[in-house]
C-alpha cells in the first residue's frame, strides 16, 4: 500500500488497517516459528506497510497540532 493511498483514508478506516496488519503480522510470526519458512517475505511487507500507515497517521496528527492545512 502506497502513502498517496493511506492519506486518503479516514481516521477510523486507519485505526481498522492497523489493527488489521497487527493481528496479520502476529499470525505470520506464528507461523514462521513453526517452520514455515515461506513467510519471511511477507512479514517484511506487512512491517513496510504498518510502519507507512504509522507514518501517514502521525502526519496527520502533527498537521492538526500544528493548524497545517
């Protein structure tokens, strides 16, 4: 997911996403402790993405603070 695509999004609907790749990143660390190997790609993805969405989130958080357009 690209950043131009989580600005666009609402507050809730990031909070909802979040959670999303919280509970998606635990399930494939399970599954990677139990010997599926294949998942190492994907953990990183969804780290990319949750780290973009935190980024995206925190923008917009300072923009507010500081009255940012």
């Amino acid at each position: 997911m690209k950043a131009e695509e989580l600005r666009q999004l609402g507050a809730d609907e990031m909070r909802a996403r979040e959670q999303g790749m919280r509970e998606q990143l635990f399930r494939l660390r399970f599954q990677l402790s139990a010997g599926q190997a294949e998942s190492v790609k994907k953990i990183r993805q969804v780290r990319k993405d949750l780290a973009r969405l935190l980024t995206v989130r925190r923008e917009q958080e300072l923009r507010v603070e500081h009255g940012g357009s």
